[in-house]
C-alpha cells in the first residue's frame, strides 16, 4: 500500500512540476485588434495600416446608433488608433447606418 501512495505522490509531483512550463505555450497576453464599447474604442496601428480603420470605427459605432470621432494616433510598434463614439447631434437629418453581423 505505501509504495501505491509513494506512486502517486511521485506522479502528482511530476504533473505539478510541469505545469508551469505548460503556460507559456499559450498566447495570454494577446490585445484584440479591435477593442471598444458604446463609449469608443481602439483599432490596433498594424490593422489600421491593412485594413480601413475608418469604416470599422463606423461600424462599431453605428452598432449603437451612434457617430464617429477619431481622437488620436500612435503612429508605431504596439500603437493605437482611438476613436469615441457620439450621439447623433441636433439637426442631423438621419440616423447612422446600422449594421446587422
């Protein structure tokens, strides 16, 4: 019986013991390349760069009836483009578009 005990104790260890080196083959500080909510949001620089950086800030904002308004750029490595999201203003004579995904 104590050399089943001794088996197990020995096995746990080896499994606790490599489990720390198990973490770094995931990926968990990974950034979405789009980030936001009703209030604005941030589109990665590198996606900026490949895709149409303003129509999907319009598309996020029209997803809650709002306008777009680009705040700034990080123009380099890990940099961002920000934008917020604002209510229609007086006067205008349509709502955004909104998209259905």
């Amino acid at each position: 019986m104590r050399k089943v005990m001794a088996a197990c104790l020995v096995a746990a260890g080896a499994v606790l013991a490599s489990a720390p080196a198990q973490a770094y083959w995931f990926d968990i500080d990974t950034v979405p390349a789009v980030k936001g909510n009703d209030t604005g949001g941030i589109i990665a620089y590198p996606l900026a760069m490949q895709a149409d950086a303003r129509q999907i800030a319009v598309d996020h904002c029209a997803r809650y009836g709002k306008v777009v308004r680009f705040l700034g750029v990080q123009p380099n490595y890990g940099g961002y483009v920000s934008f917020a999201c604002r209510w229609v203003p007086y006067g205008a004579a349509e709502r955004p578009l909104r998209t259905l995904y």
